[in-house]
C-alpha cells in the first residue's frame, strides 16, 4: 500500500502499512541471532520499498496501530523492539533523527482483516528540515 499524506493543521501526517506483524520481543530473545539479523534487515528493506523520500521532520510523534485478525489477546508493546529497524530506516527518509521523536502503541484485536501495523507520522512543529541536496527539498 503506498504512503498517504495528510494535511492537518500546522503540520503533515504521513502513513503507510506493513502488511504483517513483528515476532515479539520474548520469540525475538529466542531465535538464533542470525535470524534475527534477517527479520531485521527484511523490515527495513520492506520500509525502504513502501516509504519515499519527502522533506525531513524535526519533531514527529510516531504511532504504531497493530491489527490482529483473531480475538487473541496480545500486549502491543511486546512488539515494539521488533520494529527499530523500521525506525532507524525512516530516519533520512521521513525523520531528521529519531531521538526527537514520541512513540505511540495501540492495539486492536478481533478486525477480521489481515494481521498489520500501520504506521502514522505526525509532524510536531509544522517546520521541516533542509536536507543537502537540493533535489530533496
């Protein structure tokens, strides 16, 4: 699904969805670290793919809405260590660093759907950031 832009206010929402949900962070301390390598690389490839480069944020508040299909009860939280990589990828992409940024976590069980994280980034401050090369502003 390509990423959708939003104007809101001072600033823009950008978003997109990743068409599956991270292992956990219990199986992630179970698996051979080699694996673990993969998963990662393949989050930030997939995140690579699905987001375009656009004008830099400073300030973001970022939110992650996990979709479970079944009424299983899951902790959104638990989940979270499995998407770094997908922060460290939107940085340089969407983000100017990701220590200015505030995380969000939800949870919705029971949809029906497919299982998937959408991921939604909030401009804070409404100013974007130059990048260096021109052809990137």
């Amino acid at each position: 699904m390509a990423p959708r832009r939003h104007q809101e206010g001072a600033g823009v929402t950008r978003s997109f969805v990743l068409p599956y949900i991270p292992p956990g962070s219990n199986q992630l301390a179970r698996m051979h670290w080699s694996r673990v390598a993969d998963w990662r690389r393949q989050v930030r490839d997939d995140v690579t793919l699905l987001v375009s480069r656009e004008p830099l944020i400073r300030r973001a508040r970022v939110t992650y809405a996990f979709r479970w299909r079944t009424k299983t009860r899951h902790d959104p939280h638990n989940y979270v260590e499995a998407l770094k990589p997908l922060m460290d990828a939107l940085v340089g992409r969407w983000l100017v660093d990701d220590d200015q940024v505030t995380l969000e976590v939800h949870g919705v069980i029971g949809t029906g759907e497919r299982d998937c994280v959408t991921v939604t980034v909030e401009d804070l401050d409404g100013r974007r950031a130059w990048t260096d090369s021109p052809d990137e502003r």
